[in-house]
C-alpha cells in the first residue's frame, strides 16, 4: 500500500485563532493557561482534520505560538544571555526572544529574524557559541505526541534535524572569532537522542526530521556532519523520515541515500527533475521514499495525472510499500482552508486547494496508487481531470496585447537617461535636500480608526466620498507629524492599503483575492497573499490622487510609493502555468506607467519597494544568474521610464546581499534604504568594499519590535554607518515601514533627525 502524509499543517487556526489568542496574552487580557488552551483547540483541529481526510501520517510538534525554530531553541536551552536573569516565566523568555520586550524595568531586543529558505516566512536565528549549554528544557515533540494520542490520534511528530539547526544558526557576539555552530554537533546530539529516545518510548513509531538545508549547496560541506548526526541517533530513535523540501538534492542525494534513516523525503513539486536520481540512489537500499507532489508553497489545486505518473514511476521502481505520497514541504505556506472563501466564483474556486483539501489530495493521491476501487477515490479522479481542464481552458484566453507589450521591451527601456552622478546634481537642484537627509520607509501606524474605515468603506457603511475624506484627513495629519519632527523627505503614510501588495494588486487586472486566505509571515503578522490567476495589466493610475494630495499640503519633497514588482510577484501566489519571468514584466510594465504618471503630477522622489527581492532568489547557485537578470530587469523597466530630475529610491529588508551585490548595483535606484539595525554592519562594509556609488539609508532601528530605542543607540548607529560610509550618500531612516507599529512606539521613533545629528558625527 501507498502511504499518504502531510509534513505540517498551518498552526494558525481557520479564523486567526493563534494570533487572537497570542496577541491577547501580550497585552495581558489572557492568561498563559488560556493561551496554552486556545493552542490546543487549534493543534486538535488540525490533527482532527488531516485524519479526517485519510492521511496515514499525520503531523504533531509542528504547532508554534511563534516559530518552530524559536521553539527548538528554547526547548533545547539556546537561549542567548540577555534574555536570561530577567526574572521572566519560560514563555515570556520565549516571546522576549522573538518579539523583544520593554516593561517593568525590562529592555531587551529581538533575536535576529531571517527568511525561511525563499519564502516569506521568517525564523528566529539561534545564536550559538561555545558555551551554549544544550539540555532539554522540553521535550514539545513528546508532549504533542502524547497530546494527539490522548485524542486517539497517532501522529508522526516532527523535529528539526540538529545539522539544519546549527547550520541556520548563527555564532553569537560572545563567541570566539571563528567560531562555527557546527562545530557544537558533538555536544548537541546527545540532546537530540534523549530527545528522539522520549519520543520512541511513547511509543511513535516514526518522526520526521526535517533537514532542509540538504537542498542548498552548502549541504555537501556536511557531509561528515550528516554521516555522524543520524548514525548516531538512528539506533535510539524511531524510524527516522529525513525531510528535504524547497529544492532539489543534486548530489547531495549521494550521501544522503546512505544514512541510516528508514524514509527519505524529497520535493517534486520545486524539483519534479530529481525523480530520476533519487529513485536510482535509494532503490539498492531500504529506504522509504517520500514524494511531495502536493504543493506546500502553492495554492493551486494539484494536477492528480502529472502526481500520479510520478507515483507510478516510484511505484514501479521501489513497490508500493516503500513509496508515500506526500504535501511537497509543510503546509504552513498555505492557507487553512478554501472552505472559508465565500467570495470566489465557482469556477475560481474550482482552481484552487489550500491546506485541508490539500490534505484530502494526498490521501486520494496515496488511494489511487495502492490500486483502490473505491467509488470515492474514482469519483476524485474524474473531478480532478475535469477541473485541471477548465483551468487549462482558462489559462489559454491570456490578454494578447499585454502579451505583445512584453515581447517588445527592449534594452533602452531598462536604463535611465543619465548616470548616477549626473542624476546626483540634477536631483540636488530640485529636492534641495539638507546633508543628511531624513526620510522614512513609507507606512505609518496603521491604527483601528484606519482599518475600521476600511472595514465601514468594504462593507458600504459609508461612501466612497466619505473614506477618502478620511483618508485625506490621516494622509494630512501624517505629512504635518513628519514637518514637526523635521523629517526632510515626507511620505503620505499609506493608510489606503491595506497591505503593500494586495493594494496593487486589486488594482491591477489579472488577480483574485480571498476573504481568509492567511498565510503566517512571522510570529502573529499573517498575510494574505493575492492569487495571479492571468495576465497583468494596469487599468488606470493606482497611487496618483493620493500622492498628489499629499504634495499638496506641503511645501517640502514628497516621495511616491510603490511596490516593486518582483516583490509583488514574490508575496502573491503566483500562476503556475507561465514563468515568473513573464509575470514579473507584466507587473514590471504595469508600475512603469504608474512611475511616469507619478513624475507627471509632480512628485519628485518614487520609491519602488523591493524587499523580496533576495528571497525570490533560487536556492542553487547555478539557478542565480538567470533569476537576477529578470528580476533586477524587471526593477529597472519600471523605473526607468523617468526625467534625471526624479529621485528613484527602492527599499530592501531582512536582505543578505553580500553574494547578490553585483545586481543590487545594477538596480542603479539613486536611493537604497536597508534593514541594518539588527544585523551587523557586515552589510555595510560590502557596500564599501564594492564602492557602491548610488546613495543609501541603512536603517538605524528594528520597526518589527514595539522597542523604542534610546537616543544614544541612534547616535552610535549612525556613527558605526559614518566609519564605514562616506558621508555624502548616508541617508537616515528607520529599517522598515512604521505600520505595524502604534503611534506611541512611532512618536519615540522617527525623530532621527534631532538623534542622529544633534552632534557632529565623525567624519567617515
Ligand atoms: N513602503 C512599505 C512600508 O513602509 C515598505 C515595506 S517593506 C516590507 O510599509
């Protein structure tokens, strides 16, 4: 029999149960024990529903108030010394860690964040050093395990694997120079087998141990590593179903099909061309092969004939009983379930499976493989066949003409009419900007009067007239805030959007978007991401009127704002039927006509945000260059339709550029702002050492904690910038848009002006 699994279920709740619950603890309205309750309604949901839909293996230990790999770290001791004598309980510890925390005489920032692998999903970076003391401080895998079971549910817990953990990991300030977290594998593993020996002595007969950084490059410098990891443990622990996802193996699979493991999981959603290699590497041995042809980064429904030839294909090669049919990663990137969308069309709905039915997909998928007869497993095939073809029909009627529009870009449309340096002067005469100058990432608090509003406009409980009376209100009371403070280059706030890429995207043609379609992007931040369902167009200008009235109630610089469209691409679920390239050029001409009308009504700065553009970068190497040449391409398309006079800016966050930074120059935007605050100034000496030339505003504090800085950590921020920076290209700015914050944390903030330059900085 073919086997079906699920190798992790969105831990959000179906209506946001998690966030609810945990941002109520925070603000003290419930207790930890009320927390710990609302956790477990959601965990039983989940498991009650997998089961529901026939999957043999279901997930446990995946859930997390916050982020798994935060909950790795603390149940394994990895907590950095500053979150440690507080006088704080184990979960505030916990949150302190992720979030940050400023109360009761307590001020201490959040650990580090980065991107899940290419999503948009953030971890918390485990910081290690050679006195990182590993112990159990709890074993979350046995407890959920136990959890499930009392429900009467057997589950197949899940665990990060230790290279993975350590790889992800990062040395902490207190460590040697040179320290490396692999070299603490000796000393952790012991930890791990107490850990996976409690699992085995409760009685799961498997776990899952996720290793995804076999599926980037840098795995096979581990080699040694994995070798001694799982030999080691795989004696004391339960059949051990070691998971790869995102990517492919290349020769990592080498290696790999000789540990000692009982399954190996690989994804052929990312990597269907990997089949091949991977069956030839495991079929002299016992393993178990895990296929994920079920999307867990997409939401489109799967193609049960493209899932089921490779199912077949494994079939044949290993027999039944050595193959499961699996969600490609965790289902974690998808949303809960398409059963809450009472807003899409029949046939739209008909395209698309989030994570329940995803569920039911394997499960049907598994049945058909192992031959069943059943009238059930029939009937979803038929239904499969008959949807993929609509969708198919669908996808055929593209737009021609935006078609044609694309075909036709050529070089010049990518450059701007004068270098830098020239563009330097001219802008210089038209912003008579001061030296300095300060600016911020675009949004402001989005308050509850804002999205109340909103919700009034959505629902037509008040007129269009009357919103954007409102809105004209907050653009206006945010541009006079910006004057008070003395910031140089203002920004109207963007309280229309709802979110920086769904605003566009209903603006644009060729999406769909949900009601409850959430995705958790970090801790309690959810996103909805929009569906690009076909071809991109720009009806009309989108951000026109309000950036105009906000030029018009001040005498100072407005910057127009914009998101890029790799981004949008990167944060929407994409089509799955044409490349990314092709629906990044359409976004990309879209945004382009919106820049020209922009310097047309007179605005004089454009920011086109590009945060996700490092995270949409393939995780092999030799996949880069084809990436950057599109996406850095698509950057320029739409901002290079304008004057010298018009000062581009693009904005970057969570981004890692040293092996990109070729391209980040090629950008060629007259203004970059970063996220700096709470990486090191590694970032910034790449920018010295290529001698980047265009100007840049690294950011001088971290937005996504509610922590407000003290003046003096400005001021020694900016004179860390100053040292490696000239002085002629620093601009000042937070690292981020203000609009997760409130107004009181963003009052304390963005007075950077009188902070960074009250003194003189040193000369750089
Ligand atoms: N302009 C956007 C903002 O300020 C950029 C955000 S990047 C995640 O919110």
């Amino acid at each position: 029999m073919v086997a079906s699994s699920v190798l992790g279920f969105p831990r959000i709740g179906a209506n946001r149960e998690v966030k609810k619950a945990v941002e109520a603890y925070w603000a003290g309205k419930i207790t930890a024990d009320q927390l710990t309750q609302a956790a477990a309604d959601v965990k039983k949901s989940n498991w009650t529903t997998v089961k529901a839909k026939g999957v043999d293996f279901v997930p446990s230990g995946e859930f997390s108030l916050y982020d798994h790999v935060l909950d790795h770290s603390a149940a394994f001791n990895v907590i950095p010394k500053r979150y440690v004598g507080l006088g704080l309980s184990p979960l505030d510890v916990y949150f302190a860690m992720g979030r940050g925390r400023q109360a009761d005489g307590v001020d201490v920032p959040a650990s580090e964040m980065k991107k899940w692998f290419d999503s948009n999903y953030h971890f918390v970076v485990p910081e290690f050093s050679d006195e990182t003391d590993f112990k159990l401080n709890f074993n979350k895998a046995v407890e959920e395990y136990k959890e499930a079971k009392a429900l009467g549910i057997e589950t197949r817990p899940v665990v990060l694997g230790p290279v993975s953990f350590l790889v992800l990991g990062k040395a902490s300030k207190e460590a040697k120079a040179g320290f490396q977290p692999i070299s603490l594998l000796p000393k952790l593993l012991p930890v791990y087998k107490q850990l996976l020996a409690d699992l085995k002595a409760a009685g799961a007969e498997w776990v899952q141990v996720d290793e995804p950084i076999l599926v980037l490059d840098k795995a096979a410098e581990y080699a040694k590593e994995f070798t001694s990891a799982y030999t080691e443990l795989a004696p004391v622990a339960p059949k051990i179903l070691l998971t790869t996802y995102f990517g492919r193996l290349d020769s990592n699979v080498n290696f790999v099909a000789k540990l000692p493991v009982a399954g190996l999981h690989i994804d052929l959603d990312r990597a269907p061309g990997q089949l091949d290699q991977v069956l030839a590497a495991v079929k002299p041995t016992n393993i178990v092969l895990s296929l994920g042809v079920v999307s867990g980064r997409n939401i489109w429904k799967t193609d049960f004939q493209a899932a089921l030839n490779l199912g077949q294909k494994a079939v044949d090669a290993l027999g039944q009983d050595r193959v499961i049919i699996a969600t490609s990663s965790s289902l974690l990137h998808t949303p809960v379930t398409l059963e809450s969308e009472k807003k899409l069309t029949p046939e739209q709905k008909d395209w698309f499976s989030f994570a329940t039915e995803k569920a039911a997909e394997v499960a049907t998928l598994a049945k058909a493989l192992s031959g069943s007869q059943d009238a059930a497993v029939s009937k979803a095939l038929e239904e499969n066949k008959t949807s993929i073809a609509k969708r198919r029909e669908f996808e055929h009627t593209s737009d021609d003409a935006v078609r044609k529009r694309v075909a036709a870009i050529t070089p010049e449309m990518l450059e701007r009419k004068s270098p830098f340096a020239v563009r330097k002067e001219v802008q210089a005469k038209h912003l008579h900007l001061p030296k300095f100058p300060t600016t911020t990432i675009g949004s402001f608090p989005q308050t509850k009067e804002i999205r109340q509003a909103r919700a009034k406009f959505t629902k037509g409980e008040i007129t269009e007239q009357e919103y954007d009376d409102f809105l004209k209100k907050e653009i206006e009371s945010v541009v006079r805030f910006q004057e008070r403070i003395g910031l140089d280059l203002l920004v109207h706030g963007e309280p229309e959007r709802n979110d920086m890429v769904q605003y566009f995207g209903e603006h644009l043609n060729g999406f769909v978007f949900t009601q409850n379609a959430w995705v958790q992007s970090y801790g309690s931040r959810y996103v909805r991401p929009p569906i690009i369902v076909s071809d991109v167009s720009r009806p009309g200008p989108i951000t026109v009127k309000w950036s105009s009235y906000a030029q018009s109630v001040t005498k100072l610089p407005m910057k127009g704002m914009l998101t890029g469209p790799v981004t949008i691409l990167n944060w929407s679920f994409p089509r799955a039927d044409v490349s990314r390239e092709l629906q990044s050029k359409q976004l990309a001409l879209a945004l382009r006509d919106e820049v020209i009308d922009l310097e047309k009504a007179g605005i004089q700065a454009i920011q086109v945000d590009e945060p996700a553009i490092r995270e949409g970068l393939p995780l092999r190497r030799s996949d880069w260059d084809e990436y950057l040449k599109w996406a850095v391409d698509s950057f320029k398309l739409s901002t290079a339709g304008v004057t010298d006079a018009l000062q581009t800016h693009s904005h970057f966050c969570y981004s890692d550029f040293d092996d990109i930074f070729p391209s980040i120059q090629r950008l060629d935007a007259d203004v970059i702002s970063i996220e700096a605050s709470k990486s090191d100034m590694k970032l910034l000496n790449t920018f010295k050492q290529y001698g980047y030339s265009n100007q840049i505003g690294p950011g001088v504090y971290d937005i996504h904690s509610p922590r407000v800085p003290g003046e003096q950590e400005i001021k020694d921020r900016v004179a860390a910038m100053l040292a490696i920076l000239p002085d002629s290209l620093l601009f000042i700015n937070p690292d981020c848009g203000l609009k997760t914050r409130g107004w009181k944390e963003t009052e304390g903030k963005p007075n950077v002006r009188r902070s960074a330059t009250s003194s003189p900085p040193p000369a750089g």
